[in-house]
C-alpha cells in the first residue's frame, strides 16, 4: 500500500502547478495608488531607500476580485546577482 502515499504526493504537486503562488505587490506600492485610478503615476520610496516611480497597474485578471491597484515600476528593481556574461 506504498502507492497511497505516491499518489497523495503527486496530486498536491499537480494543484500547486494549476495555481502558482501570486507575488503581492510590497505594501508601498498599494499605498502609493490609494487615492488614485489605473495608469495614474505613482511613487513610493524602494527597499533601500530609493525613490520608484511608476504607474496605477490593476491586479491580473485572475487575481482575488478586492485586489488594489499598486505602482508597477517604471524598470525593473535592480537583483543582487552579478551581470551574466
């Protein structure tokens, strides 16, 4: 009866394949399109500090129906990795 066991694995696999995990936005960029509509500008103050500025993006379509706007950058957040060569 080893094949229970398997089978309960491989169908939770299965699920979080059909529904990846969605990112949220940080806090500061909901804040940042409170008082605002879609592809409104926005700014907010960055992980370290910096300013980013953006635009009033609305949530993806298959996001919960009360997701907020949030300030989508205008490029993307810089990564801790080195360049590639």
């Amino acid at each position: 009866m080893h094949a229970l066991p398997l089978l309960a694995t491989l169908a939770a696999l299965v699920t979080v394949q059909a529904h990846p995990q969605q990112r949220r936005p940080p806090r500061e960029a909901i804040e940042a399109c409170m008082e605002k509509g879609a592809g409104d500008p926005c700014e907010f103050a960055g992980r370290q500090g910096q300013s980013v500025t953006g635009e009033c993006t609305a949530p993806p379509d298959d996001a919960p129906d009360d997701a907020p706007l949030a300030c989508r950058p205008d490029r993307e957040p810089p990564t801790d990795r080195p360049p590639s060569q």
